[in-house]
C-alpha cells in the first residue's frame, strides 16, 4: 500500500496507475493505444521514469474505470493484494482473481473512508499460532478453545461469527456474490490488516464455516494469503488444520458431547431429529454436525453417509422440527448487506461532509447509484435532527 503525502511523487503516481491498470484489466498496449504512445511510455510511467501529463492522466483514468482525481487525492489508498495471490495455484482461475480485485477494493474502499475522516480500525488480533509436526487436528482443537478462551466465550455455542470476527478481532469482513466455484478469500497487509471476502450467496451455514476456515489461516499463517474454493480438496497440514478448526471453534468437544448426552438420554436410536437439534443449537449444518459426531466417536463411522443414502434429511424435516427458528432470519440479512455497518456509516459520514459525491461514493464502494441512495436513506433528515444533545463527544 502506498505512502499518502501532501505532493504525489511520480513513482508513486506510477504505482497507483499500474493498480488500477491491473486492477481494471488493462494491458499496457491497450492502455498505450488509448493515449497514442508505446507501450515503452506506459512502462516508464508506471515505473515513475517519467511524469504523465494531465491530458494522459485524464484518458487512462477514464479507461480503468476511475477519475484523475482518485489517483492523485492525498488521502486516496491504493492497496495491491494481487501480485500476492498471483503466488497461489488457485488463482490461476478467472473467478478466483475477480473475487481477489473485488476484495482489494472494498479493502481499499474503507481505508480511504477511514483515512479521510481520520479514524483507524481497532485490532485484537490474537498470537499468531504456526501449524506445528505432530497430531494437526489435536492442536487445531487446543488452538480452538484457546482462541475461545481468549475471547471470554467460554463453552457455549457462538452463532455471530460476523460480528465476532469485526467486532471483537478487528478483522474486515465483506459479503458479496461471488461466482459458484469461490466460498471466500483471506488476505493480511501489515497496513490495511487482515480481511475476508465471503459468497454471501452461499447458505448460512457454509457461509459460517469459511468465515472460520478463513480465520484458521489468519491464526496459523497470517502472512499467506488463501483462496478458499468449492470442491476443492487441498490435504495439506494447513488445509487439514483450517479444517479442523473450524469445526472445533463451532463445536467445542465438551459442548458437544454434553448436549448429545442430554439429548439421546433414555433413547436407544440417533434419529435425524436428534442431527436437527444439536446443529441447530450449534449454529451449523446438518452434515457439520454428524461429522464432528463421528470425530468425538459419538456417531459410527459413516453415520452421514447412512443417512445421505437412505433419503438424507430435508429441509421439511427441519422445519417440521424446530418450526419458524430454523429461519436465520438475521444473517441472512446480513450476508444481503453488501457494503458493512461499520463502512456504511463511514461512507454516510463523509457524504455528509462533502468529502465525496454521490457518484465518487458509489465507484469506490462498488455499489450502483440505487445501492448508494439506499445506504444514504435518511443522512439528511438526521444531520437536522442533531443538536449538541446527540453530537458525540471524544
């Protein structure tokens, strides 16, 4: 990420044209041809060899989708997580490096609000923990209920993995579609920090366990960055320990195995009501639940199998069960919300002090102008409401 000063060098504003070339998909011939140069004339600008006229500045802002004035205002943030992802295999795949931009720039997106109303992102970030030799899944749940410990969650279930990771880690956490094959991303900048993109159009419940999956790899190797992909079946030590920690972190071995005993007690067969119950309790999916049954050797071996093949169990018979609270009404509102709370208020705060337009707001958050208005719905009528009453003191 780039240095903001009050006079832009031209390395710098080099840098931040081969960002946003990349970023917008450009090669340097198309971008050559579009101000009538060589090829040659876009290395040596993006190397800071020589200084862009305005007139240059102005056609290749136009074709990478943004304004001269967004790549030379002094609070402007130009983050690059891309050649880092380019180091990983799976990015190799179309759908992975549109997801990696997409993440760059909602990256980028909140730190220039935050820089530009002066604030900063507050960190908790816990010890960093190296997957070690030995027994993975067994220091994956040790390193699981430290991270619980830790947090002051003690034993019980944690169904606000979103507002945990944000909130009390100080982690970014984004929700946007994102093609099929993607289920979420994980990048660290020692600057920007650590950040998560999801598919909000996954279900909860996959939606919960990236989120943590994602999170193994910021506790465990914080420095590499991880595309995580659907169908992807990845046996390193690393994936096996995201993997397991994102199990054990949502279904801690004692909880588990005190509310399995409650609830099979006096009973002689695991029914798939018996599945419903304790992976509704524990905020997971029917599947999630069973398997981590079979790992604490509560369930036989192939237990979800069994049931897979003889019908497996629909989402009728969870409703049939638990009735209306089988509806997670409140993440799914969340996973629709495409820009965060936190950044939504930082947008309309900025809105409000003229430090962007309507228009300079919706490129920056990645949101059509219907989007915009309807984040700023209301910023007017609450700017006449203030009075030193509810203005906030520091």
């Amino acid at each position: 990420m780039s240095e903001n000063s009050e006079i832009l060098g031209d390395r710098e504003i080099g840098e931040r044209l081969r960002i946003a070339r990349e970023g917008a998909r450009i090669t340097q011939a198309a971008a050559a041809q579009a101000i009538s140069a060589a090829r040659t004339t876009i290395v040596a600008l993006e190397q800071g060899q020589r200084r862009v006229r305005t007139d240059e500045l102005q056609k290749l802002a136009a074709l990478f989708g943004t304004s001269a004035n967004a790549l030379l205002r002094r609070e402007s943030v130009h983050v690059d997580m891309i050649p880092r992802f380019r180091k990983l295999t799976m990015t190799a795949d179309e759908a992975a490096l549109d997801a990696v931009r997409l993440l760059n720039d909602l990256v980028r997106a909140e730190v220039e609000l935050e820089n530009a109303l002066g604030v900063s992102r507050s960190r908790n970030y816990p010890p960093e923990r190296p997957v070690l030799p030995g027994n993975i899944r067994q220091q994956a749940e040790l390193d699981a209920q430290e991270l619980r410990t830790w947090l002051g969650l003690g034993s019980g279930p944690c169904l606000d993995i979103i507002s945990l990771l944000e909130l009390q880690l100080g982690i970014r956490v984004f929700l946007r579609p994102l093609h099929g094959s993607i289920s979420g991303l994980f990048a660290f900048d020692e600057i920007s920090g650590a950040s998560i993109l999801l598919n909000s159009n996954h279900p909860p419940s996959r939606l919960i366990q990236t989120a943590l999956h994602e999170l193994a790899h910021f506790i465990s190797a914080r420095h590499q960055p991880d595309v995580m992909a659907e169908g992807d079946h990845r046996q390193s030590r690393e994936e096996i320990y995201a993997d397991a920690f994102a199990r054990c972190f949502l279904m801690p071995a004692r909880p588990v195995r005190e509310r399995f005993l409650e609830i099979t007690a006096g009973q002689s067969h695991f029914t798939r009501r018996h599945i419903i119950l304790l992976a509704h309790a524990f905020g997971v999916s029917r599947e999630a639940l069973t398997r981590r049954l079979e790992e604490l050797e509560l369930a036989k071996k192939g237990t979800w199998n069994w049931f897979v093949s003889n019908g497996g169990i629909s989402d009728d018979q969870v409703r049939a069960v638990l009735g209306d609270t089988a509806d997670l009404t409140a993440f799914r509102n969340e996973a629709r919300r495409k820009v965060p709370l936190r950044v939504s208020l930082l947008a309309r705060e900025a809105w409000k002090r003229d430090i962007y337009s309507e228009g300079q707001l919706a490129r920056l958050l990645r949101l059509d102008r219907y989007e915009l208005r309807a984040l700023l719905d209301g910023t007017d009528n609450e700017e006449r409401e203030a009075n030193d009453l509810v203005k906030i003191s520091y």
